[in-house]
C-alpha cells in the first residue's frame, strides 16, 4: 500500500461517504489475513525455490505426506483425497502436485484394492531424503518472512498471533 496505512484502507471499507458500515469486522479481518498471506507466501515462495528449488507447495505436500508415515511406520499411505484436504487444494490441483513429485522420484502411487479409483500415496526414499533437507530451511524461511512483516504496515494482531505472542483467541474477537 503506498501512501496509505491499514487504517486508513479499513477506515474506507468500513464505511461508505455518507458514513455507514458497508462491510463487517469479519470481511477486515480476512482481507487482513488474505494480504499478510499473500506477502509471507510471496517471501517464502521465492527464498524456497532459490535455496532449495522446491517450491512451497511441493514441501506443503512433502511434510503433510511424510507426517502420515512418520507417525506409524505401518500407517496406510493417504489417499489422494486426504491429501487435497490436508493441503486446502482442489482435487484437480493436488492431483498435477503429486504427478510432479512423481515424475521428481518423490512420492509413489498405488491403486487401492478394493476401489480401483482410489490412489494412495507415500514419500520414497528420495522423498523422504528431500522431506529431511527442505523441513528446516522451510521452518527457518516462514519464521524469517513472518518477522519481516512486523517492520511493514501489517495487522499488528495477526502478527502477533503469527510469532506467537498471542492465542487464536485473541485474533478472533
């Protein structure tokens, strides 16, 4: 925002010229939420791929594949379905992520027996050595992006709630 704080942008939404409220608390809240996220995800998109060349939503994918295992070394491998959900993409999206991972080596698919449609996947070897060298450089690169944004025109609730100053309860008020 050049020129302009967050309250003046809120001030504006909140009201139209002749005074009165034409959007709720909680269309500002996410609006908030939306731009700091579109920042810390723009930072961490960029320095992931330069240090690493994994992008965030292949290490998204990575860490949330890899936790199924992790958790119970005779755990099912998750279904495609399971993992759209656990990442918040569409069916079609997770479904170009894992055959680009597939086509890395990284994951492994396998048909379910008993329903021919479904597809479980699992990290391979390779994709558990990658899951070991992104996991903290990823943990490292969101803790750095999310500080930064304290010295930028950021919600300073949301942000202290990003660096833990604060509870969940305290940003939803």
């Amino acid at each position: 925002m050049t020129g302009r704080s967050h309250g003046d942008v809120v001030g504006e939404v909140r009201t139209d010229p002749g005074g009165a409220r034409t959007q709720s608390c909680a269309t500002d809240r996410w609006d908030a939420l939306d731009r700091l996220h579109r920042r810390v995800q723009g930072t961490v998109e960029r320095r992931l791929r330069e240090e690493t060349g994994f992008g965030v939503s292949d290490v998204q994918a990575l860490r949330h594949v890899g936790r199924s295992s992790a958790t119970n070394a005779d755990a099912e491998p998750l279904r495609l379905g399971d993992v759209a959900d656990g990442l918040g993409l569409s069916q079609s999206a997770t479904s170009r992520l894992m055959a680009r991972l597939r086509r890395r080596d990284l994951i492994m698919s396998i048909t379910v027996d008993h329903d021919r449609r479904g597809v479980q996947v699992l990290l391979t070897p390779a994709g558990h050595a990658a899951l070991r060298r992104t996991a903290s450089r990823y943990d490292q690169i969101v803790q750095d992006a999310v500080r930064d944004l304290g010295s930028q025109d950021a919600d300073p609730v949301l942000w202290r709630y990003l660096i833990g100053e604060s509870d969940a309860r305290s940003v939803i008020r």
